[in-house]
C-alpha cells in the first residue's frame, strides 16, 4: 500500500474455509519493536481462523532511523524520545481497515485490533485515539505509552472502549511496576475501567485459571464487568510471567486464544467507512467499481443551491472537486490511482457520502 507517500507492507491470512457470502471478521495484530509481520504472523491466530471465520491482518511497521529496528509511532519512549514520531501508522492502521472491507466480506461490526509489546503500546495509542473503526482491543504486554502523560495530549476515547490487558508479573521489558515507557497495566486498567463506567471499578471479579503447566506462572483474571455498552475490561496478571506470549502446554493458557475470546463477543456498529443519505431525494453513483468515469445522478425534481462535490482519498485528502448543476454529472477519476475514495456531495442543509472503488 502506498500511504503519506511510502510503500507500506502488510500480509493477510485468509482461511481456506472463507465464504464471501457469510462475511468475516476482521483481526489486525500488530508485531513488537524490531520484529516483522512474516514473523509474528505465526503467533497462531491463523489457527484460529480456520474454524472462527476471521480475516488477519499482519501490518509492518518501518524502521526507526535512530533505533535501526521495525518500530511503531506508539507513544511509547524515553528521555523525550518517541520512535518514529513522524510516521502516521493511525492512518496506515485505518486505510488498511478501509481497504480489507473493500478486499474481502467483513462484518463491519466485528473489527478487532491486538498486538504485543510495541504492538501493545500501538494498540492502547488506537483505543485511545483512534477507535470509531474497532469494536474491541486487546494489548499483550504493553500499556499506554507515556507520550499520553505530557499536558499536550489528554487521555479522552470519545467513547467506552471493550479492552484487554495481559501483563506478566516478571516483566523485565516493559515492567509490571515502574513502567519506564507508560502507564503500569495497574494504572492502566483503572484508567479504562473508568472510562467504561465498569460498575465493580473498586471490586473486580476475580477467577483463576487452573495451575496445571511446571511453568511457575499463575494467572489471575480480573473482569471489571457492566461497563457502558458492553465495554468490560479483563486484565490477565500473569504472575511471575516474563516478556513473551503463553502457549499451551508449556504454560496454562493460550494467549492469542483468550485474545479472541474476549474479543469475538464485542460488536460496535460505527465501523469502516460510513455513508450517509442526506440529500433531499435519492442519489445514485455508478458504475461501482468504476476504471475511469463515475456518474452522480438524483432523482429529485431539483439540484438543491450551491452543490458541491469534494473526492477523497481514505487518508482524507481532497483529490477532486467540482460544482454539480445538473441532475446527471459524469466525473472523471481517470487521472486518480487505483484505490477506495469517498465521494461526498453537500449543499446549504444536506450531505451525502458515498465509498466508491476505483479499479
């Protein structure tokens, strides 16, 4: 994908039981600091969906010039400095939403994003930035990273956001206590738990999975439960649990797995791009996919005043626009590359969007 003027690179895991007639959802995982998509694409949520029904998406994130090693603009550093703090991996992790619901059947309202270490950090930075596209979250040891603790940038979802938190007690990158680049998962959780009006905030529900695995790790699980929306957070401690992902048999859970049982039951309905049908009558845009030409035609007796139509790219730049004084208006994409835009037509009291392909 070409995105803010870079070749950026992800890789799709497509079940071989995918049905475009029964849609999928979507998981995107993303990798940790100086690790790559090809390889964190085998943490087994592959496995998954070949019985779950679900598209994943691996991203990969570029290389920090001062770090020499794959990292995300997380708001994770320190010492005032945050790696790849120019890059805007929040849109290349939106357009490539955009683009799978173009590429493939999605359940809009089952999008899901999770990741580990870094991964983690750029999975709280969406939660907290950049969420209106994802019905849930899941953040495998990383927390909020401490970019969001200086007075410029405030800790305001917009909305209650379903999360979930896996953290080892024994952390020695990204510490359980002493967090050298965000919030503890502690701080962390009460943080969204509050955010999520969770009614048990003071008291948890807590359970714990069976000590079965010679691992010397125990998992406690705590659920802060009736939150706003269905917005629960579950934080797994995993005590005496070092930096990495837990797998069966070696340790007592599956974590990629629990990952998708918190997350498969969460929906939220504002997801991908949306269209909205505000103009007086009814607007028709064809063809769709189109090559070159697309045509704007209404059905009402009148073009209402001052009609303007703005073409955008899913990063939102405006690529083209034009007056519209007549029922049937021909545009010309033609000089456009290949991609999903949004067309939207408004006028003095009314709005229309419509997603259009170009092939």
């Amino acid at each position: 994908m070409l995105f803010g003027g870079v070749t950026r690179s992800y890789r799709v895991y497509q079940s071989a039981n995918y049905n475009a007639s029964n849609p999928a959802s979507l998981l995107i995982a993303l990798h940790g600091l100086g690790d790559n998509m090809t390889n964190f694409s085998g943490i087994g949520f592959n496995h998954i969906a070949d019985t779950a029904n679900i598209i994943c998406i691996f991203p990969q994130a570029l290389t920090d010039a001062l770090l020499g090693s794959s990292a995300w603009n997380s708001g994770a550093g320190m010492y005032g400095y945050y790696p790849n703090s120019t890059i805007d991996d929040i849109g290349f992790i939106n357009a490539i939403v955009d683009t799978a619901e173009v590429n493939y059947s999605i359940d809009t309202s089952h999008v899901y994003l999770c990741g580990f270490s870094m991964g983690g950090f750029m999975t709280e930075r969406m939660a907290a930035q950049s969420n209106l596209k994802f019905a849930a979250f899941a953040a495998m040891s990383g927390t909020l990273g401490n970019e969001f603790l200086t007075p410029s940038l405030n800790f305001n979802p917009g909305r209650h956001v379903p999360i979930a938190e896996f953290h080892g007690t024994s952390d020695s990158t990204v510490y359980y206590h002493g967090n050298l680049y965000g919030l503890d998962p502690d701080s962390l959780i009460h943080l969204w738990a509050i955010n999520n009006g969770c009614t048990n905030y003071a008291s948890p529900t807590t359970s714990y999975y069976p000590n079965i695995a010679n691992d010397g790790i125990n998992i406690e699980l705590y659920e802060y439960s009736n939150g706003t929306s269905n917005s629960d957070v579950w934080f797994f401690k995993m005590n005496n649990c070092t930096h990495t992902v837990l797998f069966k048999p070696s340790n007592d859970i599956n974590e990629p797995v629990e990952v998708w049982l918190f997350l498969r039951w969460r929906t939220h309905s504002i997801t991908g791009i949306t269209e909205h049908n505000g103009m007086n009558g009814t607007v028709s845009v064809f063809p769709n996919p189109t090559s070159n030409k697309v045509t704007i035609a209404y059905q009402s007796s009148e073009i209402p005043q001052n009609t303007i139509l703005n073409v955008y790219n899913i990063q939102g730049q405006l690529m083209l626009q034009q007056t519209i004084e007549q029922k049937t208006t021909e545009i010309d994409m033609n000089s456009l590359p290949k991609g999903v835009y949004l067309l939207k037509v408004s006028s003095d009291n009314s709005v229309t969007v419509r997603r259009i392909v170009k092939e």
